[in-house]
C-alpha cells in the first residue's frame, strides 16, 4: 500500500517543496490550496509523478470547501 499525505499551502513556497519531497520518497500527494491547479510548480510535479500527485483547490478557512474536496 502506498503511503499517503496531504499538504495545505501546496501551490508555492514551503508547501510546494514539501509537495516535491513527498514525491521524491515515493509518497501519493494530495496537493491542496487555494490556486493549486494554476500553480507552475504542480503542473511541473504533476508532469514528472502523474500517478502520485492529486491537486485540490482547498480553502481550510471555508467549511464548504472543506466538505466539497472529501468528495474528489
């Protein structure tokens, strides 16, 4: 079984280098934030690991986000 993660804040910054050192150990990613299917670097990553990496746009702050990206 592959070991999974999720990781907020995923479209920049620290979330991102997260994102790409999950892949990088062989991690399923559920890369969420609020602009990750726009991000540069996920479609990057998204190119290089296409079956580990899932992008979810997430607002943690909005329940009804939340609620909607259990469903995906």
């Amino acid at each position: 079984m592959m070991r999974t993660v999720c990781v907020t804040g995923a479209a920049r910054g620290l979330g991102l280098a997260l994102t790409a050192q999950m892949l990088k150990r062989g991690y399923l990613v559920y890369a969420a934030g609020l602009d990750v299917e726009d991000s540069e670097g996920i479609r990057m990553l998204a190119e290089g690991y296409p079956d580990h990496l899932r992008a979810i746009e997430l607002d943690i702050a909005d329940d009804l986000s939340v609620l909607c990206s259990r469903r995906r």
